[in-house]
C-alpha cells in the first residue's frame, strides 16, 4: 500500500459556506458519489513507494493501468506511471491530491505487473524497470488499433522440441535466419532478442521479406525511432527485434520470444538493478503462456535448467562445418624466453596476410593475476574441486574462487617448485611487427578510437566486438596469446565467459570451408573448454559445468548477490542482511550475499530495510553478478 497524500481538505471546507441553503440540503440529502483513486508511483530517483490520487471526471476515462500521468508530490509537479486504479483508499478521500493530467500511454498492465517481479528479482526501484518498458517519447494515450494476421509456419532446418521453453544449440559461424525465421510463431507476436546489432538489422529484412509486420526496438535507435517502434507495436499481430529492451515491448498478443545467444552479456543491463532479459523472458512467457525459445552455441547452465531435455543439437556434420579450424598451440613445449609469440605465429599471420586476409591477437592484459606454473612440467596450479586458479597461502595453495586448501605440489608430475607467471605486453605491438615487417599493426581496447585500416590487429577482448567484417579484407587468423588466463580465471563463469570468446573469434573467422584459423596459445590444451569448441562438441562443457555449480551452490542452484559502494554502507548493509542470508565480507568495499535459492535471497533483500545503509554512501547490489 502506498502512502497517502493530504491535500483539498482544508480548501474544501469553506466550500459548503458559499451554498446556498437549498443547495445546502440537496448536498446534504444526496452526497456526491466519491472520486475513483488510482495508485501512482512517481518517477522520481530517491521515492520507491506509490501514492494514492483521485481522478477528475474529465481525467477518469484517460486513465488505465500503465498510463503516464502528472501529479504533484511534495510541492513538485512529476510524472509516473499508474499501478492501479480504482483502488481502495487507506485514508479519508477528501485528504487525496487530484491527478494533474494525463502524460502519455504508458506499459500495458500485464509488464507493469511483470515491472513489480523484476524489481523483486534483482532488488532495485520499480520504477527502472518502467522506464526500460516505457516509450522514451510522449504517445498518445488511449487504445491502439489491434491488428490480427495469421501466416504459414516455415519449415525448421534441424527438428525442433515443441515445448513451451525449448533450446537449439547451433554452430556459432553458420548462419541462423531460417532457423529464427522457423521459430516466430504463426500467429500473435513474437519478440525476437539480438544482441548483436548487425544480426538484429538483417532479421528485421528477413522477417519484412515474408510480409511480417516488424518493428525494431534497439538501444542505439534515436528516441524518435524507438517510440515510433514501440508505438506502433502496441497493435499486435507483428514481430518485434531489438536487443535487451525488446523484451519489454508492449505487444497485446504476444505468442512467442525467440532469444539469441543468452550467454552474450550485453543482454545483461550494466547498471545496477543489473536485470537479464533471458530471465525477464523466461517469467514473461510464462505468464503469457507464450513459447520461448533459445538458441545459441551451447547450452548455458541456466539455459540448461529452463529447458530440461527440450533441446535440439545440430548434427555433427552442420556443427563440425560451423566452427573454424581450431588449433591449440601448447606453450609448455615452446623454448624458454619465447613469451608470448609462439614460434609458430611468425610464418602463420604471413600466410594469412599474403592471402590477402587479416589477422586479430588477443590478450586480456588488464587487470590480470599472475598464474602459478609448475617449474618442471609447465602445467598452471588449478584446484582440483572446481578449475579455478590457485594462489600462493600459508604453507599451501589456495583456490581463487571457492577457498579451497591444496598441498603446494604439481597435480600432473608431483613437483613442488613453481614459478609466478604474468603475461608481459610491454612492447608486444613491437614484437609483433618485427614478425610480419612492412606490415600495418595497430593496438585496439574499449576505449581506442575507430580502428584505422590495418593488416594485424592486437587487443584485449574488445577487438572481437569493435572489428568490422571486410569481404575484400576477411579476418583469416585470430590468436588468443595466452588463453589460461580466461581459463583458470576465479570467477564462477570462467568457463562459460571463456568459450563465449571462441565463439566471438569463431564469428569473425568464419565456418570450416573458408580457410580460416583460429589459434588458441594454452599450458592446458586438453582443458574442457577448448575441447568443446575443436571438437564442436559443448554438450559435454554444459554437463560438467552443471554439476560445478551444483557443488558450489552457484545460479542457477543458489542464490548469489554481490554488494559494492563506499565501505560505511557496505559495512552497514551487510550488518543488516546478516542472519537472513549467508554474508561473505565486507572487505574493501565488497561483500557478497549467498542464499539456498534466488528466491530466498531476493525475499531477504526485499524484506530488509537498507535505506539507513544507503545513508551512509553508494551502495551497489548486483544479484547473480556476472564477473564475480
């Protein structure tokens, strides 16, 4: 229940002393009927409750669930978005403020219920999540025309589950517009979720080819753009493309979410409440009972436990043609002193270049903790109970990510000497010129420039994302120079983050057939991860990695949140939560939050008042943390 806003009552009072007093006694014998009171939260960044407002006769109509009204609140006129009408008051009527006016149409009442479960989920302000489903221009309010059409379904290129929730695990460097195109239901809507820009832009000319009716709904449209969009979807009987946003998308009908590629994280919002559009999917369809379906390079863990056995896998032969060449360069075997340049990587970048092609190096320079490599066989320090790296204790080795005590002694050959191992970059772009002479080397990350022309491209991940395909220039190599350290990496989702990178490489190099390479540099080239993808195989990656996170009670089989900002209202907020949740910290201005379930963990964090914490400083809380 919302607060209640005093307001007409003291200048109601003297109303009845100007009646006359037979209009005095028709009040009296009649009493007008009482305003209509809808509840409205306002868009404001530091009130997350609703209030309660009457409705003018000539603003009654206008209004529904959703709609976007004026309304003032302490002194200042804001706007917000109706959560209810027609409301029971909590206190006298008369004590109410009137709604101002009517703003714009706002979110149809099913995603402003599905707005109250987000906000649960990942324990951030209504009032983001209503934002993020709200036009960001003024529409007209009122009732869109609906629209029916009915099309033929199209013919899958592999068998598909016909579940409610189902999963195609296809091959990353093949192409899959007949394969979404299948998916969209035959009639209704469907959302269809890309991340990757440029694959969003040519779905959108496949699905018009058919004579669908599509809107694009993406982040990086104009304002004007987006709100036509998202206006125009409001009549229905269309498909919808976008990226993340485009699960909020305010279809009347909607049948069916097609989503891409749930382990890209840039279906994950940045900003704190850090909400996943796989999950406000997921919830959303269920409550529509609308088909989703997932299709990617592997089944994700989470995709895993949506799912079940409703899946399909591509037949070995697509799957094998969908993966480039992957070769695993062992750097145990490479002489001493060689770094970071195989001996190898000289002759093979200059077949490339000679081809005409381009060749791309990776490294995830930043912010890299040093590996233990054992002196005598060269193997990294990995624990044994979940992969993760293994840094140097008191008397003993212990695991970067889930604290486990190890003998400090070799797995592979039993040796106990080990060595401190840091990639060293310092004139790398140099290096690799001297390799391929008379050649144009550029360093690329996040925040470079538009990346000039170039013949060898070297850079953290970022350079996956930023190079442009060339057919005239096509990328025929791509090398990550030192692999292990996205492989024995302590965060929970190492394994999946590091086959996401092969399959960002695989995308740019292309399938089998066009000749390209891709080259991993590795001290452990039979690790699960770089199997999955030489072999074209991620099933196996997806089961082991299941049982990992069962183990350590990570999401999906745990509920995980993590808490960062100024150390006072960390400190604070973690005083709070203790005895609710399991608090690991603070430390550093971080802690992090561990309950059986996700249910129980946003019930804790929805349940404890954090405002006096939040008193102190910034205060961050990420639920299901990405990079932890």
């Amino acid at each position: 229940m919302g607060e209640h806003r005093p307001g007409r009552g003291a200048a109601q009072g003297s109303r009845g002393d100007r009646l006359t007093a037979p209009a005095r006694r028709r009040e009296q014998a009649e009493p007008a009927p009482e305003a209509p009171v809808a509840r409205v939260l306002p868009d404001v960044p530091a009130v997350d409750r609703a209030f309660d407002y009457t409705l003018p006769p000539a603003i009654d109509p206008r209004v529904e669930v959703g709609t976007i009204v004026r309304v003032p609140l302490h002194g200042r006129r804001v706007r917000g978005w109706t959560l209810a009408r027609d409301v029971p008051p909590g206190t006298d009527v008369a004590r109410l403020h009137d709604v101002l006016a009517v703003a714009s149409a706002g979110p149809p009442a099913d995603v402003v219920a599905l707005t109250e479960h987000a906000a649960w989920r990942w324990a951030g302000p209504r009032a983001t999540f209503l934002r993020a489903a709200s036009a960001p221009n003024l529409v007209e309010p009122g009732p869109a025309e609906l629209h029916v059409a009915v099309f033929p379904e199209s013919e899958a290129p592999v068998p598909v589950p016909r579940g409610r929730v189902r999963a195609v695990v296809w091959p990353p460097a093949l192409r899959r517009a007949e394969l979404v195109r299948s998916l969209a239901e035959s009639t209704g809507s469907t959302l269809v979720v890309a991340p990757n820009p440029r694959e969003a832009s040519a779905l959108t000319r496949v699905f018009a080819r058919d004579g669908r009716v599509v809107h694009e709904l993406r982040s990086d449209r104009s304002d004007a753009e987006r709100t036509r969009a998202w206006r125009e979807s409001r009549s229905g009987a269309c498909i919808v493309v976008g990226g993340r946003l485009a699960v909020w998308a305010p279809v009347p009908d909607l049948t069916g979410i097609v989503l891409l590629d749930d382990s890209d994280e840039a279906l994950a919002e940045e900003r704190a409440p850090a909400w996943h559009a796989r999950e406000v999917a997921a919830e959303r369809a269920r409550r529509s009972e609308a088909r989703l379906s997932l299709v990617a390079p592997w089944l994700s863990v989470e995709a895993a436990a949506l799912v079940g056995e409703e899946h399909t896998v591509a037949p070995p032969s697509l799957a094998r043609r969908g993966w480039p060449m992957i070769e695993a360069v062992d750097l145990r075997e490479e002489p001493p002193g060689t770094g970071l340049l195989a001996r190898s990587l000289g002759p093979r970048m200059q077949r490339v270049l000679d081809r005409g092609g381009r060749a791309v190096l990776v490294l995830n320079r930043k912010g890299r903790a040093r590996l233990l490599v054992c002196q005598s066989c060269g193997g990294v320090a990995a624990c044994e109970r979940c992969g993760a790296r293994l840094v140097e204790g008191d008397g003993a080795m212990v695991c970067a990510r889930c604290d486990q005590r190890e003998p400090v002694q070799c797995q592979a050959c039993g040796s106990t000497r080990f060595r401190r191992l840091r990639p060293g970059v310092t004139g790398l772009r140099d290096a690799v010129a001297a390799l391929v002479p008379r050649r144009r080397v550029v360093a690329v990350d996040a925040a470079s420039a538009p990346i000039p022309a170039f013949d060898v491209a070297i850079g953290t991940e970022a350079v996956l994302h930023r190079v442009e395909p060339d057919p005239t220039r096509p990328i025929g190599l791509v090398v990550f120079l030192d692999f292990d350290q996205e492989l024995f990496a302590p965060r929970y989702r190492a394994v999946e983050q590091a086959l996401w990178l092969l399959v960002r490489a695989a995308r740019l190099v292309g399938p089998a057939d066009t000749g390209g390479a891709l080259v991993v540099q590795t001290r452990a080239p039979d690790h699960e991860v770089v199997r999955a993808a030489r072999d074209a195989d991620p099933m196996p990656l997806t089961a082991s990695e299941e049982r990992r996170r069962r183990e350590l009670r990570f999401p999906p089989f745990g509920g995980l949140a993590e808490l960062r900002g100024d150390e006072a209202a960390v400190g604070a907020a973690c005083d709070a939560l203790r005895g609710a949740v399991e608090v690991v910290g603070p430390s550093g201005g971080q802690a992090l939050l561990r309950a059986a379930s996700v249910g129980e963990l946003c019930d804790a964090l929805a349940a404890t008042d954090l405002g006096p914490a939040r008193a102190l400083g910034r205060l961050r809380i990420d639920v299901d943390p990405l990079r932890v």
